[in-house]
C-alpha cells in the first residue's frame, strides 16, 4: 500500500521501528495505536459491550488454556510478514511457548471484536492475518450481532468467509468449552 502527502512519499514505519519507539518510551506501551501498512492507527476506545464480548470469548476458550494446550491472548501484537503492520488482536490463540523472545508470527486462531471497527478488521486485517498462516479469522461485530469467519488463507487473503447470526461456530484448531452460540455471545447487549 503506497502512502503519499501531495506528491511525496511516505516512508512506512516497521514492526521493529515501533517496538524500539516502546522501548525508548516515544510510544506509551499502553498507547491506543496499531501499526497497520507502515501507520500507526488510533484504535478505538473499548466499550462495555465490546470487552463483554471479549470476556465471553476468553471464557470459552479457556478448556484448552487451562489444560496447557495453547495461551489465549489479548491485544498482544502478532508479527505478521508484512513487516509493517504489527497488529494487535483482541484475542489471538496461540502455540505454548513459555520461551518466546519475540511476539508470534501466527495463530491458530484470531478474533476481532468489531464495535466501531468492522471496517478495518474485514478489508484491511484479513489479508494480514491470511499471509500469517493463520487458519481461521473471526470478525465478531457487535453492531450487526453477527461473525463473520475466514477460512482457508492463502497468499491473496482467505479464500472462503461465511457470516453467522444464528447458530454455532466450531473453530478447526482450537479446543474450547463446545461450539459458540452466536446468539448468546451477543445476548444482552
């Protein structure tokens, strides 16, 4: 993706061009950016529905993370190919490496929690998270009340999707407490 002001270029940030701006606290480590095509992105503040969501998901998840299979993590940068976009998931599932110096380079599964967002997380994340190698993406919209799941990544993005309203979603690679109810993980909301 080329960025350019009037009728110069913009020079891209890099994955490691922003962890090292952490490290020398140009960047608050909590800061509400992500590095998407070389731009850090403001993202959204989180709103009550948004992180039930979150909380429904992890809850789901968590046979298979307390039994040590895999980590479940939240908000934590995956270090995609795209050398710069450093995204931040609301929840990546992960292999278990209690030895990793660096953040992952994929997933085995990855959710985003659309509230304000749905826009960038289903044209601008899925073509991220498919060159990861990451075998399936969710889209979970608040909004619409519905997700939508990728599947099947390849070099050109996902080559199949299919939104669900009603009904359940079983993820392929993930262990979790049974297949998710859509319905309830929206309900009340």
């Amino acid at each position: 993706m080329a960025l350019s002001v009037g009728d110069r270029p913009v020079r891209p940030l890099t994955q490691d061009e922003v962890l090292r701006m952490v490290e020398l606290g140009i960047l608050g480590e909590d800061e509400p950016v992500e590095l998407l095509h070389g731009v850090l992105t403001t993202v959204s503040a989180k709103t009550p529905a948004h992180e039930q969501v979150k909380l429904r998901l992890g809850r789901w998840l968590a046979p298979g993370f307390g039994d040590r299979r895999y980590d479940v993590r939240t908000e934590a940068p995956l270090a995609v190919p795209d050398r710069t976009s450093l995204p931040e998931p609301d929840i990546a599932v992960v292999e278990m490496d209690d030895s990793r110096a660096a953040h992952p380079p994929t997933a085995l599964l990855v959710v985003e929690v659309a509230v304000s967002s749905s826009r960038t997380d289903t044209a601008i994340k899925p073509a991220l998270y498919a060159a990861a190698g990451v075998p399936e993406y969710w889209v979970a919209d608040v909004g619409r009340r519905e997700v939508r799941a990728f599947s099947d990544p390849g070099p050109e993005g996902y080559g199949s999707s299919r939104t669900v309203r009603e009904g359940r979603l079983e993820p392929a690679a993930v262990e979790s407490a049974g297949p998710l109810d859509v319905a309830a993980l929206f309900a009340d909301l």
